[in-house]
C-alpha cells in the first residue's frame, strides 16, 4: 500500500500509529525518516503482510512517489481534515486511475479546530470522484478530540472516550442524523455487488446483512467503482483497527493483479507474466538507500518468480544514451521489512518486497531478471529534471571524490541525473526543483563527507564576428488545462516566442504549451513553473541552435 498526501497531511504520523496498534518495530522518532525519500515498512494483520510505501509529500520528490506507485497494489490519499487537498494530488488521482490501482481516502487532524470532515468528504467528491463515500463518521468528545467513530455499514458505535476501544450499537439520535448518509452508501454498494440478488432483495425493502454489504464493498474497491473514506485520529488509535480491517479484506492483494508490461531488452514483445512464483524472474529496484555500513541496499519488489540467495541477475535500464553493459550480479543474502527494521529471509516470491544488499551495479528504477532470460519492465514516464545545479568540490580532496559520489547518489535517486559540461567546465547535477536539489547536496555532505560548492550554471556564449551568441531551446510544457493561461502570461516576460496552447490528446483535461526561448531563461524556470502550475506542470526541452542576443 502506498501512501501518498500533501507535505504535512499525516502519512508519517499513521505509518507510525499503525506500526505501534500492530505491535510491530516503530521508529522512536516518525521524523527520522531520510527526507525526500520511500520509506518502506511492513505490518502483520490477520495473518496478512501489509507493507506500507510512505512516500513524500512534496512535489519536487515525485519519483519517490511514482517507484511508490510502481510497487504498491492499492494506495491510501491521506487527506488532512484541516488543509484539504492540493493540485498534485489531484493529479495523483487520475495516475492511479490509469494504472487500474484500488485506493481509499484516510481523513486525518479531525481534532483541529479548523477539521470538517463532511466538507473534506465533499471536496475529495469534487476533486478526486463522487464516488469517494464515508464508511464512518467521527464523534466528537470535550474540547473538540475525536471520542470514536459512528459506522455507516452496521450502525456501530466505536467509542474511544475511556482510551479503550468499546464497541456499542448506534443510539436512535445517531441514527436519524446519518439515515441520508448510510441510505447513500448501502445504495452504492448494491450497484456494485457481485450479488443479482441483492438488488431484487433491496428493491423489495429488505436491508441487506452485513456480510452482504462487506462482499460489496470488497467488490467495489477491487473493482476500481467506489473509494470508501474513513475517519482517523492515528495518536488517539481512533479508525486503526477499521483501516486495518479495509486493506486486509477488501484491497485486492498481488495475485489479482496483472503484473506491468514487460519485453525483451531489445524490445521484442513477450507474453504478459502473472503473479506465480514457478514463474521467470522480472523484479524491479524501487529504491536505493546506503546502510549505516557503506553497503548499498536495493529495495526489490518481485512481480514474478523468486528471488533467492547466491542465484545470478543482470540489472538492465532503459537507457536514453545508448545500450547498458551486461553486467551479472549474484544475490547476496535477502532481508524484509519487518516494522520499520529489517530481518533475514530465505526467499522473495512473486508479490512481495524485500531488500538485497550489495547490488553494485542496480540502480532505482532497474529490472533484474535471470541472464538466459532477459527481460524488461516497462519504463515509469518520469518527468525530466530540469533545474540545473552546477557542482564544484569545496577542497582539493573532495575534488579526488566528488565525481564517484555524484554517480552514486544519482544511481540511488529515480529522476536526479549528471552531467559535465565540456563547454563551460561545469559539473551539473539536473534536480526536480530547489528543494530536490537542497536533499541531494545534503545527502553528498552526511553520506560522503564532501562539501561543495554551488556557482551559478554558465550558459555557453559563442562569439561570431561582432556578435555574441546564445543558446535557445523549443520547450514542450505540460500543465492542466486550468493554469494553461498562466503558464503563457508568465512566458511573455522571458523572451519567449511562437507560444502556443493546445489540448492533450490523450487527456482533454492537460494542455500542451509549446515555445521557443533562450536557454539562460531556463535556468531557474523548473522552479517558476512550480509556482503557476502549482506543482503540477513539467517540461522537456530541445536545442535549436544559436542566436543573436
């Protein structure tokens, strides 16, 4: 399950909560997490691994968010009652709705004074679907903390007030006040129920049992035609064991689902794999951290056949300069998520997630497969970084390491890529936005011990004649249709030309923003675009050749 959610919405603060309500390994501190990074834990409910992909909540991070997505089976939007949703998660919404992922609303800071959660509700109906419905209404106690939860299925009470859970049924007060409300739940589930009979019965006026109502809605979430949302106050344990409940029956777990396309390396199609552990081996590096030892840890999600010690791999990557080098690898010993630490494992079936140290050559993002059979999984669109920061070591010893650094820590980061400038004799490390870039240079000085230097980007001017050239490039922006006009206003003032708009083909929704400025304008425009699209515009760039200035 990947969490996703606005920076400060509480997808930490639940993770944690869940953690300890599970009796499973907790941070001592939620906030010790690596900033911008997956964050990966694991909890047992009911006999069941849950493993829960905490992803950041900025936009800058969004390949964290997008290996978040490639791994997880369902994703929980964790929507705070005070400050409600953003443009990004909007955006979020319709990925996941694409790529066919089961997800549920989980409503948190129900005990600040500004929280409403029938107006959240409301706005995830606008926002994300209007078929996004309560499964629990929260109940409020003295000074405004949430006290319990009223259930809309079976028309509990789930009082809190003693600090224990005590489970009672709804008073009749209770349930005047919500009868719209469960009448709009019961009716929607009934729609989307497996069961022909259900709506004969419920035509006729009889209630449908609870446990017909539970089908149903295991029905609908796997299904991908309602998205329940649920009420929490994760320190008080207000809605843990409810949100428990949800994932473990009715998210559909990896065998019900269809694994990412895949090919052979020189893209020659192959047969859709399953989720069967007997089956050929397609696994992917969905992140990369570095442990207290200097190892390197490859976080793998298997999607088909197992993962064992001291059997050989090759990692493979789509590339965009030319093919990769066959490199084998041989798999050292295998560890899982278990709370927030890790413990040995013989193996890794299809379907699970587990950690491989040692991986020199796999990067985040790589497929690793058997060597006599190769194969690909297909790519994840992530977006170009395109905020260039210009590297230099701060003393002549970290001149000597600098550059080995710069390759690991990209290696480790889905988006962040390198490159030496030839031209202007500059080390450029291209980052998502200020604050991507701001967690890289702090990880080179905490991981490596090297201190840089930041200097302005140099953009090449060439001298012709009596003229000095500069570099212009044609960008392709994309952005949702609403902030398509700000987008041009905002070019207007940075010597662009020929800009024009038009629709996504694919998506009516999305424009499309072509135009043609010089590259100095460029430089700090990732960040720019953040701004008027707020956070949800991306562009891409080709060089057209030189110009006067």
């Amino acid at each position: 399950m990947a969490l996703v959610g606005p920076s400060g919405s509480g997808k930490s603060t639940l993770v944690d909560a869940l953690l300890r309500h599970t009796g499973s390994p907790a941070l001592a501190d939620p906030n010790d997490r690596p900033a911008g990074a997956l964050s990966l834990v694991a909890i047992r409910q009911a006999g069941v691994t849950v493993h829960l992909l905490d992803t950041p909540g900025h936009a800058d991070f969004v390949g964290e968010v997008v290996a978040g997505l490639r791994a997880a089976d369902g994703v929980l939007f964790v929507v705070s009652a005070a400050a409600g949703l953003d443009a990004v998660n909007a955006q979020l919404w319709q990925q996941c709705s694409a790529a066919g992922l089961a997800r549920a609303v989980v409503v948190t800071h129900l005990d600040s004074p500004r929280a409403d959660f029938d107006e959240t509700v409301a706005l995830c109906q606008r926002v994300l679907d209007e078929d996004v419905l309560a499964l629990n209404l929260p109940m409020h106690g003295d000074g405004g903390s949430v006290a319990g939860l009223l259930t809309l299925l079976d028309a509990r009470v789930l009082d809190h007030s003693t600090g224990r859970r005590v489970e009672r049924t709804a008073d009749p007060e209770h349930l005047a006040l919500v009868d719209a409300l469960r009448t709009d739940l019961i009716e929607a589930l009934v729609g989307v129920s497996e069961d022909e009979t259900l709506l004969d019965h419920y035509l006729q006026g009889e209630q449908p049992e609870p446990q017909q109502l539970a089908a149903a809605l295991a029905a609908g979430v796997a299904g991908g035609q309602l998205w329940p949302a649920l009420a929490t106050a994760p320190l008080a344990g207000v809605g843990l064991t409810e949100l428990l409940d949800l994932l473990v029956d009715a998210f559909p777990g990896p065998a019900e689902r269809a694994c990412p396309p895949v090919s052979r390396p020189d893209g020659a199609p192959v047969l859709p794999l399953t989720c069967d552990p007997a089956g050929p081996l397609v696994a992917e590096v969905v992140r990369t951290a570095t442990d207290p030892g200097g190892r390197r840890l490859s976080f793998v999600r298997v999607f088909s056949g197992t993962l064992r010690p001291e059997i050989t791999v090759e990692p493979r990557r789509h590339r965009v300069d030319g093919p990769a080098s066959r490199t084998s690898e041989v798999i050292g010993a295998l560890v899982a998520p278990l709370g927030s630490s890790l413990h040995p494992v013989d193996a890794c079936s299809a379907g699970d997630l587990c950690a491989v140290a040692g991986l020199d050559s796999a990067e985040t993002g790589d497929t690793l497969s058997a060597p006599d059979d190769p194969l690909l999984l297909a790519s994840w669109g992530l977006p170009e970084p395109q905020l260039p920061i210009a590297v230099e070591a701060a003393s002549p010893l970290a001149r000597e390491q600098i550059s080995a650094a710069l390759r690991r820590l990209v290696g480790e980061d889905p988006v962040a890529r390198v490159e030496w400038r030839e031209a202007t004799s500059q080390q450029v490390l291209w980052c998502t936005g200020p604050l991507h870039a701001e967690v890289l240079l702090d990880r080179l000085r905490s991981q490596d011990g090297i201190e840089v230097c930041t200097p302005d980007v140099q953009v090449p001017l060439r001298q012709v004649a009596s003229e000095l050239l500069e570099p212009w490039c044609a960008v392709s922006i994309f952005v949702p249709t609403a902030f398509a006009r700000s987008v041009l206003s905002d070019l207007s003032g940075r010597r662009a030309r020929s800009a024009t708009r038009e629709s996504d083909p694919e998506d009516d929704e999305q424009s499309v923003v072509r135009a043609e400025l010089p590259e100095v304008e460029l430089l700090c425009y990732a960040a720019a675009l953040r701004a008027v699209s707020h956070g949800t515009g991306s562009f891409s760039r080709r060089a057209i050749g030189d110009e006067p200035r």
